[in-house]
C-alpha cells in the first residue's frame, strides 16, 4: 500500500509551462521536474504519436532499468484525469465527469463543487472530504446521501445538520451525536420546532469567530460519547476493515463501496470490485485486480500497473495508459494501445512471446533499487520509478517519513522553491461577519492564520459562501483539508477491547487515542 500511494500525489500542486504550446497551466509536477508534460489540451490533442517513443527490448538489461528509461521519454498529462468529460471545469485532478468545478480531486460525478476531496455523486459541495451522493454541503467529513450538512462528521440520510457526528436519518440537529431518526435536536436534547430555530439564533452562525468556538466546545462534547468500533453499514456481509459499505467476503479493507471477495483494497470510492487484491483507488466495475494503483472503470486484468483507464484489460506494469489500454506490458503515457511492450507495437503472437521472455529474464537478471531491494517479476513498480518525492504524495499523509526514512526506502524526495508572496490582508483581519463577505475579496492575498502562508478566495468561494449565509475562511485550503483529514479514520486497525463488555475488536482507533469505543452489540444500546 505505501509503495502505491507513493504514486498518488493529489495536492501537491505547481505553475509550469506547457512543453507542446508553452502556455503556463497548474500541474502535479513542479518546473523543474525533468519530464515532458503537455497542458491537458495538448495531451488529448491528436497532433503528437506516443509510438514516437518506443523502445526495443535489450534482454542484457534489467526491466525496470529500461521502463525508467521509457518513463522519462514519454510525455505526461499536466493533471490526471478524464479530460473529455469535463465541463466548464479546469484545475481538477484524478477525477471524471466535472461540471463547473474548482479544485476538486479525486473526484467523480460532481456539478458546482469548490475544493473537495474524495467525493463521488456530489452537487454544490464545499471544503469537504470523503463525500458522496450528496448537495450543499460545507467543512464536512464523510457524509453519505445529506443535503445542507454544515461541520458535520459521518452522516447519512440526513438533511439541515449543523455540527453533528454519527447520526443517520435525522433532519434539523445541532452539536449532536450518534443520532438515529431523530428531528429538532440541540446537543442531544429535544426541542419543538419553533424552540428550535429560536435556540439557533443564539449561536450567531454568521460570525466565524462563534463558529469556532461551537466547533471547539461541540467536539469536547462528541468525545464524552462512545464511537463505534468502525464506520460502514449494516448492508456488509462478512468484511473487516475501516468505512467499507455495501460489501460482501471483503476484508482489511478502507473506503471501498461494494466490493465483494477481495482483500487489501484501499480507496475504491465507486462500485463494484470483484475479485481484488492489494488494490488502491477508483472501482466501478473493476475485477481481477492485483498490485495495482487508480485503474477502474470496467478494468480486469491488470496487474503491476498504475493510472491506466478506462476499460483496461490483460495490462501489466503500465503507468498512465488510457482510453482502453488492452494486452499491455511496460507501456506508459499511451492512448488506445494495444499488444505493445515498452510503447512498441507488435503482433498478437510476437507480444506474446516476448512478454513471456521478459518475465523470465525479470527473474534471472532481477532490478536491485538503491536501498538494496531485489525486485523481479510479480512485485509492484520499485520507488524509483515514481516520478514524485514521497514527501508530495497521499504516503506521507497516511505514513509520514522524514527525508533519510525516505531516501532509504528508495523513495525520492522533493525541495524546491517556494513561491513568496506578501499578504494584503493578515489573518487577524481577515473580516469575521457573513455580512462583510463581498467580491471584493477576490482581489486581496489573505494570511492563513493556521501555517502564516497566503491564500486567495475565488470569486465562486465569494458566491457559494453568500449562498449559505457564511463567513469568510481563515486558514489556506491546505490547512482547512489537514484539519479534516487528521481527524479522518485510517487505513490502520489495532487490536482493542470494547469500553463496556471488554470484547475484543479490530478498530482504527488506536489504544492512546482518548474516544470511547465500544463493540457493535453495546454501541447499539447506546445510539439514540
């Protein structure tokens, strides 16, 4: 899992130039990345041939050597993702099926949605992570199927939620937890309709300044509340692991939506998975998966491989090979390929022999990485191949290394400069009412009051946050996500007993952390 995450670099964004046109665009790879990277238009353009950059097989080589060669001849696309299904959507990456969208990532199916990540099925969903199936939601994590859920945290079926945690099928709630069909609830407590929104005026939701100090003393609150052991729902069949849903036979699985006999899996946020192993990132309609990284969308097959979609089929140790890669080996930055080894095209019978040649000579002339590993067939791409540092991907969110720890994995690690820019506004006076929110914004650069850098609020932020009657952010869009994800689950279990009957559970709580958690038996006597 930390070797494929390593290829996963969804935040780490740069300003360079477009080596096709020139034009300066946003992308994944910084300036002075020594690689080929076309702007999103040039890339889909049909006026370059990836075949240009082919390569002959040398069986005196190892393989790997050979595919880094490849990899740094080929020409990558500035920002993943499927760019004939955008509209009207530019700075987006890893994601599908945009429409008038702003600094979404890793995203499928979404309209309106401003500076999320992992969401699936959204419309107008705003600072967020881990969302699908829902509308109007801002500076949430993890909401299935809610509209106009504000600083909530793991709700489903449920609409006009305010800083709520764990609770399904509950309309109009504030500062509550582990809720179940409930209506009209402050801090757990019940109230009528009219005490309700009475209540709600008093909290002063247009200040940013109460919002905090809400947000500060309802998640004091939350924490004298049992958890339970794990997030999902009770639509699994037999499955192990941290916010699986509609699963069967499925275990040490993490953030998968129905999948069914696979193990290890990570990330595949659209259904279905079938017939999985060790595979991070996408689903809908992937099977026979092995060792592999963001490929989905009706891929089977594919094994060793990263980035290559739709519809791949028969792929193996392939990066970014798109619009149905079929019977591949060693190929990258391709377009509709098909029985070609190393961006070479052959026959159906000469691939097939000298695929099964070069398996056996990955075996008898292995790659040995810089930290000593040995790397033959079978094994995924070694961290060399990766053209990221580890400190730019999704690894070093979820296993933190220092530069030595990474280096001597074998990983790369990233320094560059860092673009100075003097704040207009400092974070202190940045302006604290819903009622000085004004387009005007747009052309200030604000101090995050969190990291001390500098960010900008875009003229939709300015929109969206009218919208809802909210205040201006304080802190940088990284930060806002960091908060979030730092309270997120993790892709880690630990061994625990429940705080109640003392059963043993597998939970990603981890034994120092100070939340309740109690086993599903006793944890269902407790919800509300």
């Amino acid at each position: 899992m930390q070797r494929r995450m390593a290829f996963f670099n969804l935040q780490s964004l740069y300003t360079r130039n477009c080596d096709k046109c020139q034009k300066k665009t946003v992308s994944i790879y910084p300036p002075n990345k020594k690689l080929t990277v076309y702007c999103n238009d040039c890339w889909w353009g049909e006026d370059w041939d990836w075949k240009d950059t082919a390569m002959d097989y040398d069986p005196t080589r190892p393989f790997f050597e050979q595919l880094i060669e490849l990899r740094d001849k080929t020409v990558f696309m500035a920002l993943e993702g499927l760019y004939s299904s955008y509209v009207n959507t530019t700075y987006t990456s890893h994601s599908s099926y945009q429409k008038d969208c702003f600094m979404t990532l890793f995203s499928d199916y979404a309209d309106s949605d401003i500076y999320t990540n992992f969401t699936a099925n959204t419309k107008e969903v705003m600072d967020s992570y881990r969302i699908s199936n829902s509308e109007l939601i801002y500076d949430s994590l993890i909401a299935y199927k809610g509209y106009k859920c504000f600083f909530c945290e793991n709700v489903g079926d449920s609409f006009d939620m305010w800083f709520s945690k764990d609770c399904f099928d509950c309309t109009n709630c504030f500062g509550c937890v582990n809720l179940r069909k409930k209506n009209y609830y402050i801090y757990n407590q019940p109230y009528t309709k009219e005490e309700y929104f009475e209540k709600l005026k008093q909290y002063n939701l247009t200040s940013r300044t109460s919002l905090h100090k809400v947000q500060t003393e309802v998640e004091a609150f939350w924490l004298k509340h049992p958890r339970r052991f794990y997030s999902g729902d009770s639509r699994n069949v037999d499955v192990s692991g941290e916010s699986v849903y509609e699963s069967k036979n499925t275990h040490e699985a993490f953030i998968v939506v129905g999948a069914e006999n696979s193990k290890f899996i990570q990330m595949l946020t659209l259904a279905s998975t079938k017939d999985c192993y060790d595979y991070t990132g996408w689903g809908a309609g992937a099977e026979l998966i092995y060792e592999a990284f963001l490929v989905g969308s009706g891929a089977s097959g594919v094994r060793f491989s990263a980035e290559c979609w739709p519809e791949a089929y028969n792929v193996e140790y392939s990066y970014y090979c798109t619009n149905a890669p079929k019977n591949l080996f060693g190929c990258i930055n391709t377009r509709n390929a098909e029985y070609c080894i190393l961006n070479k095209q052959y026959t159906k019978e000469e691939y097939e022999a000298l695929k099964l040649q070069i398996i056996s000579d990955m075996n008898k002339n292995p790659f040995v990485s810089k930290n000593g590993t040995v790397y033959t067939y079978g094994e995924f791409f070694p961290p060399e191949f990766t053209v990221s540092g580890y400190n730019e991907t999704m690894a070093h969110e979820y296993m933190p290394l220092t530069k030595d720890q990474a280096l001597a994995h074998g990983f790369g690690w990233y320094e560059g400069e860092v673009e100075v820019r003097t704040p207009t506004i400092l974070s202190q006076d940045i302006p604290d009412n819903t009622s000085e929110v004004q387009q005007s914004i747009s052309k200030e650069i604000l101090q995050c009051a969190s990291c001390k850098g500098v960010f900008n609020i875009t003229t939709l932020e300015v929109d969206r946050l009218l919208k809802l009657e909210l205040p201006y952010p304080d802190k940088c869009w990284r930060c806002r996500h960091k908060r979030r994800f730092d309270r997120s689950p993790k892709p880690f279990l630990y061994n625990r007993t429940c705080a109640k009957c003392n059963k043993d559970i597998r939970t990603w709580y981890a034994p120092e952390r100070p939340e309740v958690v109690y086993c599903e038996s006793c944890y269902q006597k407790e919800v509300m």
